[in-house]
C-alpha cells in the first residue's frame, strides 16, 4: 500500500511540473508576477509610439507661435547700388520773346544709391490668423488623439498574448495529463505483452497516441514561447517564461446593457477630423477677406524722393495699404466645397466604425453567454468526477483496483479542473474583449 501511495504521488507532482513549466522556454526558479493592467502600464511609460505625444505638443507650440507672428511688426532692410544709363533730364526750349536769361535744371546723377528700412504692421486680416490657430489646434487635437488610438490597438494585441499563454499554460497541463495517462496504460500493455494476454499491435497503437501528445506539447510549448517573447518585444521588458501570470477580473455589464456608450479612440479621432474639416473650411472663407495693414520707410540714398536732386538726402514715407482679391474664378468656393466634401466622408466613415464595433460587441457578449454557460457545465462534470475519483480511491484502498486505474481518474479529474480553468480564463477575456471594444479599458 505504501509503494502504491507513492507511485501515485509521484507521478501527480510530476503531472503538476509538466502543467506549470513551459517546456522549451528558458525556466528560472523566482518567478514574477505579471498582471494585465500592469503590463498595460508598462507600455505607457515606454513604448516608442506613445512618445510622439510630447512631440506633437512641441510642434504645435512652435507652430502656433509662427502664427501668431503675423501680427508682430515687420522689419526689412534693403540697400541697393544701381547705374542706369539714362536719367530724366528738363531742357525746356522757350520762344526768344519769353527767354528770361539763362535757365536750367538739375539731372540726378546716373550712378544711385538707397538704403531703407521698411516697417509693416498688420492691422486688419479677416480673421486669418484666429482661424489658423483654431485649425492648428485641431490637428494637433487629432495628432494627439491618434496616439491615444495607437495605444488602444497595443492594448489590444498585448491582451491577446497575455491569454493565450493563460490558455497554452491550462492546455499544457490537459497535455501532461493525457501523456501521463497514455504512459501508464503504456506499462499495463507491455505487462500484458510479456505474459502473452495483449497484442503487439495494441502496444504500438499506443505508443503512436504517445508521441502525438507529445508532439502536442512540443507545438503548446513553441507557441508559448512565441507569445512571450512577442510580449517582451511590444513592453520592452524582460519577462520570466515562469512569471505567474494573473487571471484578470473584470465586471460587465453585458447582458444588462441595452443601448452601451462607446469611448473608442477611433471615434473621437473622427470626430476630431469632421471638426478639423469644418475648420479648415472657415479658414479658407477667411482668407477671401480684404486685408489692411499700415507701412512706414525710412531712408537715405541718392537721390532721395526728390528724384531731380543729385544730393545725398534722407526720407521717409508711411501710409495704409489695403488688398483683396474680390474675383478669383471661383476657386474659394471649390476649396470650400471640398472640406464639406471631407467632413461628410469623415462622417459615412464614423457611421461605418459604429457597425462594425456594434457587430464586435454582439459577437463579445455571445462569448461571454458561451462560457458563463460552459463553466456551469464544467461544475457539473467536475463534481461527477470527483464522485467517481472518490469511489475509486476507496476501491483501490480496499485492493478491488490497480494503482494504474486509480492513477487514470486522478488524472481524468485533473483534465476537468483544468477544462475549467480554460474555460474560465476564456470567459475573463470574452469581458475583456467586451470591455475593449466599447472603449471601457
């Protein structure tokens, strides 16, 4: 009796190794513990993608700051050194009767110089700059909001590695099970081979059984190790293949809900868009409207604005310049006709996302019923099981069953447990996916 309590301690603690080790995958003996909001958080202080967050701010400080300038006032120097062949000259011919001696006038000099300052002044511009500011605005609202999105599909793909190895872990350990079970029925046949009572044939059956469990393990333990190191790549940590991993729990509101609220950034990256649309469409309207703005020059030259003197003189002029473009073939209007054209795409595009994601949180919330109806199934294969491993673990105490048998519905009862760890952590990611898709998480 003893030897038998040991053999069946044995071979569950080695079952309970092959369930929590993932075989192929570098192993270390201080595991981690890894949670999915944790990981989440991880990609939010490091990833490269949502960086470009405090760039896009920068820009468009710097951006709104070269807007702005507009209304500053305007300096420029010119000089110029200029020889022209001919110059205006007034020699006037009078008839002898009005001759009154010797008169003439003087000619500016052919070689001329100027330098002059020249200041502008913005004083009235339709509203161009304001409207600038609020597309700007705008754009960087969309900038921004799109790095939100971006992260949102991270989550997305570092949720869907993070159950898959719950759920390669749970398999594994439904693989070690059968090949544990396959391996004694293994000892059984080739004790009954050697006395004659079992076939050959019946052995090498089983033995092929064996090696396709195993090869089972060998795909769950490759794609185990896929997962990790995708996560590692995505958070930029280094990650122990033997972390404990927690089963997030989640409330949901499915199916109470009748008329759910969607928060997904994809959304409020369209609707950005359509305001930025209408945004740059006030813009254009705006740069349609006259435009004043006041000058002043200051200068020194030969000659100076006295153009018939040959002296070096300082002047200077200001004054208020207005300009409008009132005709320009219709061209305002197209560019304003085509942001409205925009907008109205942005929008069949929003209505569009909303059924798809209407469709996507149907199909969650059908997930959800699947599991929450599947464990409740599970519960009841799981209480049989124990019943009968119950019935048999007095059998075998009382001698009416081999060790073997006994060893069969431990491990058949350890298959249940683990059918329902799967199917709960299915369940935990049908919420989760419930959760994503409106935005929630």
């Amino acid at each position: 009796m003893i030897s038998r309590q040991r053999t069946i301690l044995s071979i569950s603690l080695a079952v309970f190794l092959f369930s929590s080790i993932p075989w192929g995958c570098h192993a270390h003996p201080a595991p981690d513990t890894l949670t999915l909001k944790g990981l989440y958080r991880v990609v939010a202080e490091g990833h490269p993608a949502l960086k470009k967050a405090g760039l896009i701010e920068r820009r468009s400080t710097l951006s709104r700051r070269s807007i702005n300038f507009s209304w500053l006032p305007q300096f420029d120097l010119e000089g110029s050194a200029v020889y022209q062949s001919e110059v205006t000259s007034i020699d006037p011919e009078f008839p002898p009767e009005l001759q009154i001696g010797e008169l003439s006038f003087p000619s500016p000099e052919k070689d001329q110089y100027r330098a002059e300052l020249k200041v502008s002044q913005m004083i009235f511009d339709g509203g161009v700059t304001s409207a600038r500011n609020e597309l700007l605005e705008k754009e960087a609202a969309v900038d921004q909001k799109e790095v939100e999105s971006e992260y949102y599909r991270i989550k997305e793909i570092i949720t869907g590695y993070y159950f898959a190895i719950l759920t390669l872990r749970k398999e594994m350990g439904i693989a070690g099970t059968v090949t544990a079970d396959l391996s004694e029925q293994r000892k059984m046949l080739q004790s009954g081979l050697v006395h004659g009572a079992v076939r050959e044939s019946a052995v090498r059956e089983l033995e092929t059984r064996i090696i396709q469990s195993e090869q089972k393990v060998i795909s769950i333990q490759m794609e185990l190790c896929s997962a990790f190191e995708a996560v590692e790549e995505i958070a930029g940590i280094a990650i122990d293949t033997s972390a404990v991993l927690v089963i997030p729990e989640f409330s949901c509101p499915y199916p109470r809900e009748e008329s759910p609220r969607y928060k997904r950034p994809e959304l409020e990256v369209l609707d950005l868009q359509m305001e930025r649309a209408h945004s740059a469409e006030k813009l254009i309207f705006r740069e349609s409207l006259p435009r004043i703005h006041g000058f002043a020059t200051l200068g020194y030259g030969r000659p100076g604005l006295n153009m018939m003197s040959d002296q070096f003189d300082s002047y200077y002029m200001a004054g208020v310049v207005l300009s409008w473009n009132p005709f320009d073939w219709g061209d305002n209007s197209r560019e304003r006709d085509i942001r409205r054209i925009n907008g109205r795409i942005i929008k069949r595009s929003r209505e569009s996302l909303m059924r798809n994601i209407s469709a996507q949180l149907r199909n969650a919330g059908r997930s959800i019923e699947k599991y929450d109806r599947m464990l409740e199934k599970d519960r009841q294969i799981l209480r049989l099981r124990e019943r009968i491993a119950e019935v048999k673990r007095s059998r075998f105490r009382n001698g009416d069953i081999t060790a073997d048998d006994y060893i069969s519905e431990i491990n058949r009862l350890e298959q249940a447990r683990l059918n329902m760890e799967k199917d709960r952590i299915g369940l935990q990611k049908a919420k989760v996916d419930y959760l994503m898709i409106k935005g929630e998480l």
